[in-house]
DNA sequence: AACCTGACTTCGG
DNA sequence: TCCGAAGCCAGGT
C-alpha cells in the first residue's frame, strides 16, 4: 500500500469527512486528519476549516479539540459555535467542555 | 526556496 | 488537573 492516498488532496477529503459528521455530534481536528489519512495533520484541518468553511457550507462548529473544548477565542466565532452546538443538543459543562465520551463522532460505527 | 503562522496533539513535570 | 515544550502539516509571504 502506498503511504499517498488517492489523487485527491488532502484539504479536499478533510472537507469531505467533515461534511459527514453527523447532526448533535462532534470531532475533534485530529480525528478528523486521521480519517482524512492523515492522523497527524490536525493544524492543517484547522486551517483549512479558517480558510474555507463558510464558503464550501460544512459543519465546521462540530470540530472542536482534544480537550472537549471550542478553539475559537470569545469574540472570534466562539460564541457562534458553542450556541449552533447547543441548538444541536450537544451539552456543556459549568467549565465549558462537551462531554466526549458521549458526544465525540465514531467513524466506524457511523454514530 | 526559506521562514512564519495556526480553530492541534501528545508527553513530561 | 494545569502548564510548557516539542512535533507535524500545508498555505502565505
């Protein structure tokens, strides 16, 4: 097996699997790399979500860190995202976190 | 071509 | 549990 994966870019699968996250679930930018074929490009899928996610319509209030967390500083799209994800049913705790082990997206099992 | 930057992740203290 | 340092990747300048 070859290490590259198909013809397609990487920027492009990344906006491809994030498309398919499903509704009240999250990723976190890492997994997202991984299942893109990449599992260590998590900054690259977060520069790709700054660079093109309004444009390209995805989901991009459900990536979120490894820590449960939003990225985004207050002020710069954090509220926006934490109020989408709360639209969806996604809870947060009193210090802001979400709750993976219940609400982190598995790929495998589509859920 | 070289250097810088970022919505990250992991490891050690 | 929290903080700092190192590692990794691609696009911008």
């Amino acid at each position: 097996m070859n290490r590259l994966q198909d013809d397609e870019s990487f920027s492009r699968r990344v906006k491809d699997v994030i498309k398919c996250i499903p509704y009240g679930k999250v990723a976190t930018y890492g997994q997202v790399a991984s299942v893109a074929g990449n599992y260590r490009a998590a900054r690259q899928v977060a520069w790709i979500l700054h660079s093109s996610s309004e444009k390209d319509n995805l989901p991009w209030h459900r990536v979120i860190n490894r820590k449960g967390e939003i990225s985004l500083q207050p002020g710069c799209g954090f509220e926006k995202q934490k109020q989408l994800l709360e639209k969806e049913g996604v809870k947060f705790d009193r210090r802001g976190r979400i709750d993976l082990e219940r609400f982190l997206w598995n790929p495998e099992n589509g859920i």
